[in-house]
C-alpha cells in the first residue's frame, strides 16, 4: 500500500506540475496577446465561475464522498450511470436557469455573455467531475491525471491557435476553453461507454441514492460557495470600485499566488481515499507529520517571489504596479493549500462536512465587513489586498480548531509558526522590498528550519519507514 500511495502521489504531483506550468503560460499569453481588458474578462469569467458551482448541489462531490475508499469491485456501476444521467438532467434545468438568471438582473450586455459561459462552462465541467472522482474513488490516479493533462495541453492549443489567426476577442478565448472541456467530456463518454450507457436503475430507488449524494456533498459545495464569496466579496467590490482593468490587474497577482496551492493540493486527490482506510491513531500521526512538511515547503516556497516578480515585470511590464500585490497574496497559498490538502480533506474523511462549511461562513462574514470597510468608507486598494490574508487566517484558525477538537491534537503552535513567518514575508517583501527584503527573509527561513531540524529529521525517517 505504501508504494501504491507514494505512486500516486508522484504521478499526481509530476501531472499537476506540468498543468500549473501550462497555467502560468495561459496566464501569459493572455494579457500578453488578447490585451489587458480581454485578461480583464478571462479572469471575471473565473470568478463566476467559482460562484456558478453552487448550482450542482454538491451532487458531484457525493460520489467522492459516498464512494470514497471503496475498491471498482464494490462499487455499483448501475448506479454510477443512473446518476450521471439524472445528474446531466438536472444540469440541463440548473444551467437554463444560470442563463435567464443574467438576462433578467445583469444590464452590462458583456457581463451577460462572461456570465452564459461561466454556465456553460460549469456544466460540462461537474459532468466530468462524476467520472473524474469516480476514479479518484477507485485509485484510478493515472487516468484521472491523463484527463486534467490532456485538458490544459487542449486549452493552450487552441488559444494559440486564436492568437495566431489574430482573433483577440475574449468570447472566442473563453469558447477555447469551453470547447477543450468539451471535447474531453466527449472523449470520457466514447472511451468509457461501457459505464456509462448501461443499464439504469429504476427512478424511485436511484432519486434516494440521489438524496444521500446530495445531502453527503451539499455542505462541501455550499463551504466552497462560502468559500469563495471570502475572497470574491473584496474582488467584486473591487471590480465595481475601481473597474474591470483594475480588477484585472489585482487578478493577475492573485491566480500566479493561486498556482502555487493548486500545485501542493494536489497531493489531496491521492490523500481523502487513504484516510478512509486508516485508524483515527494513524491519521493523527499523519497529520501532524504533513503539516510539518507543507509548512516548510510553502515558506521555501515563498523564496520564489523575487526571481518571479522580475521576470513577470520583464514579461509584463503593464502589470508592474500590481504585481507588488504578490508580497501580500502569495501567503494565501499557504493558508490554502493547508486548507485544502490537510485541514478540508481530513474533516471530509471524518465526516464534519458541517465544520468545513462553518469555517467558511465565519470568515465570509468578516469578508462583507472588511469589503465594506476597504473600498467603500477608506477607499483603499491595498487595504482591500491586505485584507484578503486576514480573511484566509481567519478561516484556517476556525478550521483548525474543529479539527483539533475532532484528532485531539494541539496545533497552536503551528499556528503561530504560520502566522510569524506570514508576517515576516510580507514585511519583507513590502516594506523593504527587492534583494534586502529576500536576504532578510532568507535568514528568518533557516532560523525557522534549524529551530525544526529535529523535526525534519523524524520526518525523514517517518516518511522512510512509513507503511503508508
């Protein structure tokens, strides 16, 4: 079972790696070649997008749940069919709704069009995701990987493609990405037709099983919903403040620090079926020996804001002033991926989905407060970015505090490793700034590493000698 997990691991980790460079080359390209105000739009189609997830009712995030841990001989594929295809029903009417929702209360005609494809967008892509966890499920990790590849390697064709033909209008770039999606549902349904078209169970059996999905992954996509108002709360004021390109700008430093965290949760799809094969004793000691290891990669992690800065300055020299942001926004990673891979995943292995959600409901109330405060009584962009890392402390605060209560584990002093090192980044970065800021940083980080190299070493051994 440990080579099987660390195989995994290294699959995703390898897979996720190349899709993240992919990213960041997208994240390129765009600006770069569409132009600042076609970025602009990419990026509010990724914010309603985040919002837009709510209409799948967490239907999707019950398979993973219900079926978690579970081998391909337990689970039922009659049963998968039946509720992919209600499911597809379902998003058919929820998808309609999204579209008239727009018509009726949005007047900004190119805000409608951003807001029909995020719809769009969103029901092609929580199609997938019944697929996609199924094989999460049933630790089927090289596929699952093989399909997340193909689709970014589809997406960045395709706008190059656009970019070479001289199309700049952003409803073709986001069609590109509509489009890469689509085709990678089609591929799923051809190749795996076998589970897919089959036969289905009687309707009044599957819309029970239909009821406990729903009910099993409602929490974790109302917390995601939750989640995301955290930070879109101070993005759409912003956006309605200060305007689209402003919006744009403050995107940019914020989906490069977001790169980061997806590439470190990524070990999260190989870690939720482990945990539930493991005792409540061993997921305490894993616990607490991978919240050693993420902390010091993220804060090794944060040595990469520098070089990133400059070369982004060099690439994309009319996003310099907003690329200051990243000193601020690149702590988040650390705030979420801890979220993420550690905190969300063991409360979902536990089965506290409601803990999960009332983390996320406790720092979106902050969020509306600080929004409020930042851009409409102090008209401040940059307390509106700083609040931004309050919030995401807020949240991993809560969080933790449910889960220690659940491993009966002590986690303040993590905590407060976090929170120092956090502080010092950022004084660091934007007070100081340039080579002196790094250096300063730098001393700070092998303090922190010598004052834990015992730590570091048991982690050594424990990840050598582990059954995992």
């Amino acid at each position: 079972m440990k080579n099987r997990f660390l195989k995994n691991t290294s699959i995703v980790v390898v897979v996720n790696g190349i899709c993240t460079a992919i990213n960041v080359l997208i994240n390129f390209i765009i600006p770069i070649v569409f132009g600042e105000s076609q970025y602009a739009y990419y990026q509010l189609e990724n914010l309603y997008c985040g919002y837009l997830w709510i209409i799948s009712l967490g239907w999707h995030e019950g398979v993973y749940l219900y079926y978690g841990g579970q081998t391909q001989e337990e689970i039922n594929k009659d049963e998968i069919a039946t509720q992919f295809w209600l499911f597809t029903g379902y998003m058919i009417i929820a998808t309609a709704a999204a579209c008239a929702f727009s018509k009726i209360f949005m007047r900004d005609i190119d805000k409608q069009i951003v807001w029909a494809y995020s719809a769009a967008s969103i029901f092609i892509e929580a199609l997938r995701y019944v697929y996609l966890y199924y094989l999460i499920c049933i630790n089927s990790i090289k596929k699952y990987s093989a399909y997340l590849f193909l689709d970014r390697v589809l997406h960045i064709l395709l706008l190059t493609i656009l970019s070479v033909v001289g199309i700049k209008d952003y409803r073709f770039m986001l069609g590109a990405d509509i489009l890469s999606k689509l085709v990678i549902l089609a591929m799923i349904l051809k190749i795996n037709s076998a589970l897919f078209f089959r036969h289905l169970l009687p309707l009044k059996e599957s819309l029970i099983r239909t009821k406990e999905l729903i009910f099993s992954g409602i929490n974790i996509i109302f917390a995601a919903f939750v989640s995301r108002m955290i930070r879109g709360t101070v993005r759409f004021a912003i956006e309605m403040y200060w305007g689209i390109l402003v919006f744009g700008k403050v995107s940019l430093a914020l989906s490069i620090s977001n790169m980061f965290t997806q590439f470190i949760q990524s070990v999260s799809t190989v870690l939720f079926p482990a945990l539930r094969r493991f005792d409540y004793g061993k997921r305490e000691r894993v616990y607490a020996y991978l919240s050693d290891v993420l902390d010091i990669l993220m804060a090794m992690m944060f040595l990469l804001y520098l070089p990133a800065v400059r070369i982004l300055g060099r690439i994309l020299p009319q996003y310099t002033d907003s690329l200051k942001y990243m000193a601020v926004l690149m702590p988040l990673s650390l705030y979420d991926a801890r979220n993420v891979v550690l905190n969300s995943t063991y409360l979902k292995a536990l089965h506290k989905e409601r803990a999960i959600l009332a983390s996320s409901v406790v720092a979106t109330g902050f969020s509306f407060l600080f929004a409020f405060v930042s851009v409409y009584i102090c008209h401040n962009l940059d307390m509106a970015v700083f609040s931004m890392i309050a919030l995401a402390v807020i949240r991993n605060i809560v969080c933790e505090y449910r889960l220690s209560k659940c491993l009966k584990i002590q986690m303040i002093k993590n905590l407060m490793s976090e929170m120092v090192l956090t502080m010092i980044f950022i004084i660091a970065n934007w007070y100081i700034g340039g080579i002196y800021g790094t250096l300063m940083y730098l001393l700070i980080l092998i303090i922190y590493l010598w004052l834990k190299r015992e730590r570091v070493k048991k982690i050594f051994k424990y990840m050598k000698d582990s059954v995992l």
